[in-house]
C-alpha cells in the first residue's frame, strides 16, 4: 500500500488521482469531477444533497457500493474510493450501459439534466443489492432526484424494468444476474490501486491551501490525542458531512477530522433480547438495515421495524448512503431548531448515547446529550434498549409537505407500555410522548405523560381529556419558515389520536372512525397506461420514436452551456444580491472583497458603458443604480478566477442602504398601499420605483348581453373570491451564461429561449452593433419559460464582464440565487359574481382579475387568462375585467401555460360554487354549461362511511385556444453530397420538448429518407437571425412547417433529376445533383407572410381521484385518467412525455409549492430544495393513465398534428378540486356545510385547517 500521509488517492472511471493540499478542505468530490477529471456527466444544481443531478456510484475500502450525492462528498474524505460517474459506465463509442440504453428508449429523458443521476442512482442500488431487486424497492430508491420534465412515470418504468419481478412490458432485456457483474467501462491510463480496506488506512494529515488542517485519526486513542491538542481552534468531526447541505454556513474550521477510519466507531453489536449498539459512523441506511435484520429475528426489538421505516424518511438515499446517525444528532445539538427525526424516535424510546471524553466516557440520555458540553469529546455509540412487544407500543410519525425528501411539519414517537385487562387497554406505567416542530425548547409532553398514566386507553373521556391536556401543553412558536402554529398543534393531537385509535380494540370504535388509526396507504409499486394510434402511412412522422439526444444524456455525453469546457483566462462571476426588498442603494464597499487574491473586479451599474437594462420595455437593470426593488436583486457582479472565490467575495461586499421600508409582497399589500398614495406620494418615488404606479388596469371584455339584462334572468347569484399563489420553474440547470471576447466581437453561449433577445440586449448594455454578438443554444437543461427573457440578465452581465477584463466570464447562478433572482408563474386573487338558474345552467360571469406581475409589468400575463376563463362552456353574458398589480418580488414572468392555466381554474372554481350553492354534483352543473354535449357522465362515490380518510372525485374539461401568434423561426438545412446525409439547424431551442426529434422525423418524411440520415444542429443567430421565441407550444410545430417548405424547396431541385431517373438511390441521387451543381442547402423561414398558421382548439378531459387524511392533511393522488386531443401526434412518445410531464407540474402547482417570504425585509423563504418542493417520483398519481385521442385529424395544424407542451397542465387543477371535494365531506362530518373558499396551493397544513377538524371530533364512535 503506498504510503502517502500528506496526500490522498483515489480512482475515477479507474484512472487515479493523488491530491495533495492543494485544495480547500471544503472542495468537494463534485467540484473535482468537473473541474480537474473534467467529466462534465456529473451535474450539480443544489448543492445540497436535494435534488439528484450530481449522484455517483462509489465503492469504498471496505467493499460497500453505494449512491452518494457528490456535492456533499468532501474531497479529503475520497481517499481509496472507486468513484463511477455516468462516464464511466458507457458511451457511444464503447456502446451504453443497459441502464443508460434502458431509460432512452423507454422515453425516460426530456431536457436530460437529471438523467446521469437517475442512471447512477440506480446503477449504486443494483450494485449494493448485487442485481437482486424488486420494484417497490427501485421507487423507493428515488427520493432524490428531481425531474421537472417527464412527470417520472417512464424514468420509474426504465428502471422497474431491472427488478426481478418486473412485467414482460417493462423488463429489460439483460441478464439481472449479469447487470451487477458487468464493470463501468474504464478510462485508459488506469493505474495503482485503492488504499485497501479501512482497517489498512493510515493516519492522515494534510495541510490545505487555505490553511486548515485535514486529520484521519485511525483509532480512539488518536482521536483523544488530536481533540486534546484542538481544544481551543475551531474544528468539526467529519463523517457523511450531509449535514452542510442543510445548515451551509458553518466554520471557517482550522481543523477537519475525518473518524471514517477508526474501526470502533464503525461496527453493530446485538446482544440478543438485550441491547443493539450502533458506533457512530453507521451511516443511516446500514442503520436502517440493520434493524429491518434484528426486528425480523428478536421479538425484543420488534419495534425496529417501525423505527427502520422512520429513518428510511430521513433525508433521501444518497443522503442515507452517507449521512450518520450521529451526524443528525449532532446537527440537533448545533441546531435546536432542527426537526431530527432521529433525536425524537431515540428520545421516545429511551436510548442511550455514549461520549467519548478527554478522560474516558460518559453515558447519555439522548436529551442530555444535547446539553452536554461536547468541547473534546465525540459521540462513540448508541445503544437501543430492549422491549417486551407484549407490553410495550411503539408509533412513530413523520408528517411532511411531500412524501419524502422533505423537513417534518411535526414528527412524533410514543412508546407506551400498555397491558390488556378485561378487554381494557391500559397504560402500565408512564408513556414517553415526544414531539419535534413544536420548539426548540420541547420535546415531551410531560402533562399529557402524567395523565395517561396507569389510565385506560379504552375510555373515550379519557382519551378526550388527554387530548385536551396535550392541546394546552403544546404551545409552538411562531417562525416564518414554518406551518402555522395552529396547524402544528392541532396536527401533533391527531397524531396522538390516531396512535390510541391503532391500539384499542376494533369493537370499541366506531367503523367510521377506525381508518384514522392508519395512515395513507399507497399501493408499493405505483403504474399507468399510455393509448395512442398509429398511422403507418407517414412513418417516421408518427412513429414512436427514441428521442434524437436520449442516449447522449443518458450517457452524460449531452453538453449544456456549463459544461463548456473552461477558456483559457476564463473568469468567473457572483453577484452580490440586495438584503432588502424595498430601498434606496446609498453605497457599495467591496474593498474587502477586492483583497482576496484571485478577486479580479467587482462591476457595479456605473461601470455599464450602454444602457443599464436587460429589457426592451420599462427598465429591469442588471445592476441596481438607486432603487432596490426587490430582496435579492442583484447589486454588484464579483468576478473571480473560481467560481468558489466568487462567491465567497460576494459575500463580503458591503452594500448599504436608506429609506428602507416594509416591502409590499402580496396582491392585497398593493391595493392596500395603493389606495393610501396620493399623487405626491407618486410623484416624489423614484423613476423604477414600484410605488410610482401599483396598479394598472389590463382590458375589459364584454360578450354576449349586457350584465343587467342577463343579471334579471339569473335565479340564483354567487359571489366570491378565488386565491392562487406562485411557482418556481424549478429547472434543473439554473441560469448560465459564458462570454468569450474574440476578434470582432463576442461569444456569447447562454441557457435561452429566446437567442435574438439575448443578442439585442447584450448590444445595448454594451453600446456595440448587433452583429458584434455570435449566440448559440445546443440545449437547455429546463426552461418552461423560465428562460425567455430572464437569461438576458445572465448573458448581459458576462457579456459585461468579459468587454470590461477582456477576459471570458461564465456567470452559473447557483440554486439559491437563481430562486431570489428570478421571477416565476403570477400569484392571483379574483373577485367574481355569477347568475344562473335553478338547474345550475349559467345567466352572467363578471370578475376582476388581479395578477401580481413583480416588481415589473413588463411580462403581464395576466390578460392571457381572460381568454381562457370561458373553457368549454357558454354564458350568456361575460364581463372580465383585468388589473396587473406590483409588488417587491421579482418580476413575474411567463411560466409554462401562463395565464391560461389560471383563466380556466377561475371558470372551474365558478362550476365548484355553483355545485355547492345547488347541491349538485360538480359535473352535473358542468355537463349543462358546456358548449356542446357529449361527455359521458363519471360518478364518483364518496365514502362518506369513512370519518378520517375522504375520497374526492373532480372531471375537469378543457378547451385550450392555440392561436397564430405571429412567430417566426428560420431554417436552414444542409445535404451532404458524399454520403447523402442531412444536416438541419433552426430557430427553435431544445430544452426537453423534443423538437429536434419532431423536425427530424418531418425531415425524413417529406425527403423520403431513413430518419437516421438526418441530424439536428445547435442553434445560433447566423443561421436562425431575427428568430422568435421558442415557447407557448409553438416552437415545435412551427420549426417543423419550417422543415416542410425547406425540405419542398430541396424536392423541386432534385425533381428533374428524378424524372429522368426514377430508379437512383438517395445517395446517387445526391451524388448527381453535386455533380450537376444542384445547390444542396436550402434557408427557408415559417411566417405569417409565407404561410399563415390557422388557429385551432385543443380538447382535453381529466378525471383525478384522491384520497386524504383528515387528521393530518396528507393526500395522494390515486389515479389520473387523461384524455387529450393531440390531432395526429408527430411523434406519439414526444407528446405523451409532455403531456405526462405537464401534468404534473401542475400537480405541484395546486397541491404542494408554496412561495413565501419574508414580511420584513421581502427575502424569499423559498430558495432552496429543503425549502421549496416539486413533486419527486412518489407524489404523482399512482395510477397514471394517458390517452391521446385516436381518430382525430387537425386540418388546421402542422401535418394535421396539435400542440401538446402547455394545454395538459391546465387541466391539472382537477387535482384541486379533487382534494376539496374529500375536505367537504370533513367539513360536512364537522357541521359546516356550504361553500367556502380554499386558497392554492392545497398543502397539507391548509388542508388540515380546511378540514375544521376539532378535538371533540376525535372520538371512538363519531
């Protein structure tokens, strides 16, 4: 073994690295993969262990294989690892590994961003099971990564496909039994050897270049030995080190030790019917395990299983991989506010910690271990006591915003030793209730303890008074980042409730109420079902086909513009975002940022030599010159030689500020003020002030009969409001921008939608002519309109930093950042009046629509939803007004089916009201309104038998107007004459949508080609100048028109050179038609001048049901049925991909992202995966069923296709409606019938407050 002390080493693909000190403690495995291996595979995004782009297989010294997110992985902890990236797995010249081969052709890639961690994720789970597993075990295993494109349901299927009980339908066609055996394909080079097991590891110690010491101690004794010496520097005990995906701020440490390496710390001990020692490097999953083994095998730790399964939500697997279970504790200890979910089972059952100290050890409670002065001392073990399963209950809860991954609202363990006498469940002795969420300061309810003891469980009034006692004694604080404490507190109750409704016998309850002692249960392996006809007669157009650069992100080959490789001299940047949300910028002082070497300039707004806007409306500056009008605004851009420098600069620049005010965040906030300012108050704001004009008044449309004539024909009247909050796109590559000055002019790669934007911007900021500017997009990693015009201001700022150091500067905002920067979907508030009769058919709608546009009207929407509120039904009368409001956010901007989601949300709610005020059935009032019948009646039953579990049923039509919206989008297709293949570029963006894939195919088609002759180029504004945006579900049937009258163009050349020889090849053909001088590359452009595209309606319906948990407000989404009108699909999985993937990202919409802020000072408190929740793989419907209409032929659309990316998400407010339609039933069951408002999204904590769901309802027999 070599002996390297100062050093580490490693393997990457097989190749090693030797890293000495010459890097940052802090520099993790992620960092060096991309930046120093320069495999580009491995993404990052969170940073934090949160969403799944950076996961790679890792074998360690002692033989474990295992998925670890290696932005988390400090690089000194990597020592005699076998790092697998996707690269090393397979590519297209060594051929693909079955996983990569698997999830292409079974559609499991959009945008790609996430699929080389999708692959690894399950590359590390057929490792640690050797090939040996079953389905449920695959969806269990994804808890952590995040795909925003596909909806998840053929990511899930690809890899279902290597369990060993997978269907014919799904299975994979390779030997299980091989798949684990088959070794990552090698880089060449590959030399020397890993450091062997861990028992063979040396003591180690490095001094960094930041000067911080890195130590591997190697025993307990060397541990004792360098905490003695480190008493009085700053140091940490590094293990998993996931914790600093949650609490990223800490040290600066001078001292790093790495326990890894000590065996005592590492091994199980069970002690059968008697005690279950962990050391404190068993990382939770082992941990987990472990006590599935030992539950199985020792009735004394029976209560294993269910503490197995509590951990097994802790976090997500790549996270369990690595994290320890004293690492959690420990977090708990720094952090009192931190919900660990461990510190309350431990706590509940009374295990023991032990500490290694400066002179021995101590033995701890877990509480007492928190207050324990820690100061040279280190967690040693945990000893998990023995418990008689007949005499002991143990319950554990984790209510959380999603199904996993996620903080608990309020997590919750109860051991309670109970004895049966007379049919009596009695408590024996005192029970152990622990809570977490409530506050920091509690953890037991020591009143509601003392009651319950020697009391019987069996009584209601006992049970009622406990729950009364608990009510009182459970007093949460109040935090911004948190639910509500009422929600909190009456949520810890009914867990209480729901355990003492598991224990007591069946006859004593009331079959009604008896459910509520269960939790949801969701089937173990979720499904689905995708119809769609075939048309043989234009293949490729039409045929199922792989996606065009499926194996390229499957395979990590796909690049994305921060996968660039570096430029020589390259810089990189960091902007300093304000702290405030409404100001005045007084000054800014980066002198201390500027005395960091390696800090080359900090560029503020006087340093923009044009136009200090990344607009071409009103003014959004890149940098802020005076008025700050939102927390995170960018104030300052820190360009450093790391990206690591830069934001570490940022961070020391100071900025202050005067006439700081309270920010205005909400719609009502700015009526409110509104209707406080005079025009003084107007007239003295600052030019880009917000306050200089709140409101705007959008159009007003008036159809059919006048409001007061049709009001006298209306029987019945409404009124109300409807409420709906905001999204993040939530894409999985943040915005990026590199600029490259070069001889005349400038590169500029940039994540756009929209490259003649970018290019036009960039002019203006830097005063220089349009043709100085060179764009090009190969792909984006997400967009969903996210990347229309915000990417101006990352394309604007590098392209500022590169004319001012003439040195390339690449700008890739970190997740963080990029959620306070940039804008997202407009939150809504409605005021609406309606008039019908008796059986619910429609007089009048009238309404005013309110849009929070940000701080910026430059993308208001809002009208966008007017000429959706109508959906599929008709009124004799409409009269919607519109009014755009500003507030101190971000400027909103176009998120994917604007407006138009929302427009028939409003329409849909009117249906619900209406349902309500008649006491009809929601579809019945809808099937009477419709344009036109013929829509088969769907009952639902609600199970009104069930008090604690409500079914809801909601069929949601659709009626989506997809109008000529004027775009234009230039080709240029190329045909080469050696070999006759086809080259095409256009002004469409490939973000995911599959539009290369659709051109390709309309190629193919209309040259009568094999699809595999033709291949799509990246964009860039030489060949597609002057290009429209690609967004609204236009880019892709446009470009492909745009493909029909080049490839025209192309046939009229080579018609005469078919007539006079019908029987040449394609390829002879071509060969001729060079010889001949035939010109072989045609530039043709789709417009409204060439051929105007006709407007036309998309048709949808979907039926969703749900089930929810009264007491504590989760929910599941059990099935989905689908239905939409696609005409003849151009390419049928392209479009059920978009289908699926809209859907649910809808389904977050309506159910789960929340968007909050902070009321002081306006900073987004959703800025993070711990904090900001799209659905994983387990929140989408568990039966999931998608049909595209078959028989249907759109004479209006391209090759008699209809758009499909944005119209599905429309229709997944049924979601909504669905689950209010189970809150009803509960509110009924609680005496409040009638309607009332429910604001999206449907969270859990609104959810169980909706529910209105008393202690005194929670009995045995109600």
């Amino acid at each position: 073994m070599k002996d390297l002390s100062g050093s580490i080493s490693f393997r990457i693909n097989g190749k090693q690295y030797d890293v000495d000190g010459g890097y940052g403690p802090t520099f993790s495995l992620n960092s060096f993969i991309r930046e120093v291996a320069q495999l580009m595979g491995t993404k990052f995004q969170c940073t934090e262990g949160g969403c799944g782009s950076c996961v790679v297989h890792v074998r360690t010294v002692d033989g474990v294989d295992k998925a670890i997110n290696s932005c988390l992985m400090p690089l000194y902890s990597c020592d005699g690892l076998e790092v697998t990236t996707v690269e090393g797995l397979g590519n297209k010249k060594r051929g693909y590994h079955p996983i990569q081969q698997h999830l292409a052709e079974k559609n499991g890639t959009q945008c790609g961003y996430c699929s080389s961690g999708m692959v690894m994720n399950m590359y590390g789970l057929l490792q640690s099971k050797n090939g040996d597993v079953k389905m449920a075990e695959v969806e269990d295993n994804f808890g952590g990564n995040i795909c925003r494109c596909t909806g998840y349901r053929p990511i899930m299927d690809a890899m279902k496909g290597f369990a060993k009980d997978a269907p014919e339908s799904l299975k994979c066609n390779v030997d299980i039994e091989d798949l684990c055996l088959t070794c990552p394909h090698r880089s060449e080079g590959a030399n020397g050897a890993p450091n062997g097991t861990s028992s063979m590891m040396k003591s180690l110690s490095i001094l960094t270049c930041e000067g911080a010491e890195w130590k591997r101690p190697t025993s307990l004794k060397e541990l004792r030995t360098i905490l003695n010496q480190a008493t009085q520097i700053p140091y940490r005990l590094v293990a998993g080190n996931t914790g600093t995906g949650v609490f990223k701020n800490e040290g600066p440490y001078k001292l790093y030790i790495d326990i890894k390496a000590i065996p005592e710390l590492s091994g199980v001990t069970h002690e059968p019917g008697k005690a279950l020692t962990f050391g404190a490097s068993v990382t939770l999953t082992k941990m987990v395990s472990e006590l599935k083994h030992v539950a199985s095998s020792d009735g004394m730790f029976a209560y294993g299983k269910e503490v197995s399964t509590h951990i097994r939500f802790i976090a997500n697997p790549g996270v369990r991989n690595a994290g320890t279970w004293a690492g959690n504790l420990m977090m708990k200890r720094q952090y009192p506010a931190f919900p660990s979910d461990l510190y309350v089972v431990l706590e509940a059952i009374g295990a023991k910690i032990i500490v290694g100290t400066p002179s021995g050890e101590e033995t701890l409670t877990v509480d007492s271990f928190l207050k324990f002065n820690m100061n040279g001392c280190w967690i040693q073990s945990l000893t998990l006591p023995s418990m008689d399963p007949n005499t002991f209950v143990f319950r554990s809860f984790k209510i959380m915003p999603r199904f996993e991954n996620a903080h608990a609202y309020v997590n919750a363990a109860f051991m309670l030793p109970v004895v049966t006498r007379n049919s009596e469940i009695i408590v024996q002795g005192r029970p152990s209730l622990c809570f977490g969420g409530i506050r920091s300061s509690f953890t037991h309810a020591v009143e509601t303890e003392t009651y319950l003891e020697n009391k019987s469980l069996s009584d209601e009034t006992v049970v009622q008074s406990a729950l009364r006692i608990l009510g009182s004694e459970l007093i949460p604080d109040s935090d911004i980042h948190d639910a509500s404490p009422e929600y909190r507190r009456e949520l810890a109750v009914s867990l209480l409730y729901k355990t003492i409704l598991g224990i007591i016998p069946e006859q004593k309850t009331n079959s009604r109420v008896r459910s509520g002692g269960k939790g949801l249960e969701r089937p173990d392996v979720y499904q689905g079902s995708q119809d769609y006809a075939l048309d043989e007669r234009d293949f490729p157009v039409g045929k199922p086909t792989v996606k065009l650069e499926a194996h390229a992100q499957t395979s990590g080959e796909a690049e994305y513009v921060n996968d660039i490789p570096p430029f020589p001299r390259e810089l990189q940047g960091a902007f300093v975002l304000s702290s405030v949300g409404h100001a005045e910028l007084e000054a800014v002082d980066a002198s201390a940022a500027l005395a960091i070497k390696g800090v080359v300039m900090v560029v503020t707004a006087n340093d923009i030599p044009g136009i200090n806007s990344f607009m071409e409306g009103a003014v959004e500056e890149v940098l802020c010159s005076k008025n700050v009008l939102f927390a995170g605004q960018p104030v300052a851009l820190v360009l450093a030689k790391s990206r690591d420098l830069a934001i570490k600069a940022a961070k020391l620049v100071k900025v202050k500020y005067s006439n700081v005010q309270k920010p205005i965040l909400s719609i009502r906030d700015a009526l409110d003020a509104n209707g406080r300012l005079n025009e003084v108050d107007k007239n003295s704001a600052g030019e880009t002030s917000i306050l200089k004009e709140l409101t705007r008044p959008g159009i007003e449309i008036k159809n059919g009969d006048p409001i007061e004539d049709a009001a006298k024909k209306a029987t019945r009247k409404i009124t109300g409001t409807i409420d709906i909050g905001s999204q993040h796109h939530f894409y999985l590559e943040t915005q990026v921008s590199v600029s490259v000055p070069i001889e005349d002019g400038m590169n500029v790669f940039c994540a756009t939608q929209w490259m003649d934007q970018v290019q036009a911007i960039c002019s203006k900021v830097l005063n220089w002519p349009n043709h100085k500017f060179n764009i090009s997009v190969r792909r984006l990693g997400g967009g969903y309109g996210g990347k229309i015009t915000r990417p101006n201001l990352l394309a604007a700022a590098s392209a500022l930093g590169a004319y001012l150091t003439n040195r390339p500067v690449r700008i890739c905002l970190d997740l963080e950042s990029n959620l306070q920067i940039i804008g997202k979907r407009l939150p809504y508030h409605v005021e609406y009046e309606a008039g019908f009769d008796d059986g619910g058919k429609l007089a009048f709608v009238s309404g005013t629509i309110y849009g929070d546009v940000g701080c910026s009207y430059n993308e208001n929407v809002v009208n966008f939803s007017v000429f959706n509120a109508g959906n599929a039904y008709y009124s004799p009368s409409w009269h919607w007004k519109t009014v755009a409001v500003r507030t101190n956010t971000p400027s909103n901007t176009w998120t994917r089916a604007p407006g138009t989601t929302e427009g028939i949300a409003f329409i849909e709610h009117i249906m619900e009201h209406i349902a309500v005020e008649l006491k009809k059935d929601p579809l019945e009032v809808r099937q009477v309104n419709f344009l036109q019948q013929g829509q088969k009646r769907i009952v639902g039953e609600e199970l009104q038998a069930n008090r604690w579990k409500k079914q809801g049923l909601s069929v949601v039509p659709m009626l989506y107007a997809h109008d000529d919206p004027g775009f234009m989008y230039p080709i240029l297709l190329s045909i080469y004459h050696e070999d006759g293949t086809v080259a095409v570029s256009h002004g469409g963006i490939e973000m995911g949508q599959g539009i290369n894939t659709k051109v390709a195919q309309v190629a193919a088609r209309e040259l009568n080609i094999p699809l595999e002759l033709v291949q799509v180029k990246p964009s860039n504004n030489l060949i597609a100048a002057n290009s429209s945006v690609t967004g609204g579900s236009y880019g892709s049937e446009l470009c492909c028109q745009a493909t029909i009258q080049a490839c025209r163009q192309m046939n009229e050349r080579l018609a005469p050179l078919r007539e006079k020889d019908p029987n040449l090849s394609w390829r002879e053909l071509i060969k001729k038609a060079h010889t001949n001088h035939v010109e072989l590359t045609v530039w043709d452009m789709y417009s409204r001048s060439k051929e105007k595209m006709k407007g036309y309606i998309i048709w949808g319906v979907t039926a969703t049901h749900v089930e929810v948990d009264i007491l504590t407000g989760e929910k599941m989404v059990r099935r989905v049925d689908l239905i939409e009108d696609a005409g003849r699909s151009i390419s049928p999985l392209v479009d059920i991909g978009q289908v699926e993937g809209a859907f649910v990202m809808g389904l977050g919409y309506w159910l789960q992202e929340s968007v909050k802020y902070d009321p002081e000072t306006g900073k987004s408190l959703a800025k993070n995966t711990w904090e900001y929740k799209p659905p994983l793989a387990k929140d989408v419907p568990a039966d999931f069923n998608i049909t595209l209409l078959p028989n249907t032929s759109n004479t209006e659309g391209v090759l008699r296709s209809k758009a499909t990316g944005e119209p599905p998400l429309c229709m997944s407010v049924s979601t909504l409606f669905a689950v209010k339609a189970a809150i009803d039933s509960a509110r009924i069951d609680s005496g409040n019938s009638g309607w009332w408002e429910f604001a999206a999204p449907a969270t859990n904590d609104n959810v169980r407050i909706a529910s209105l769901t008393k202690v005194e309802h929670m009995t045995f027999t109600n």
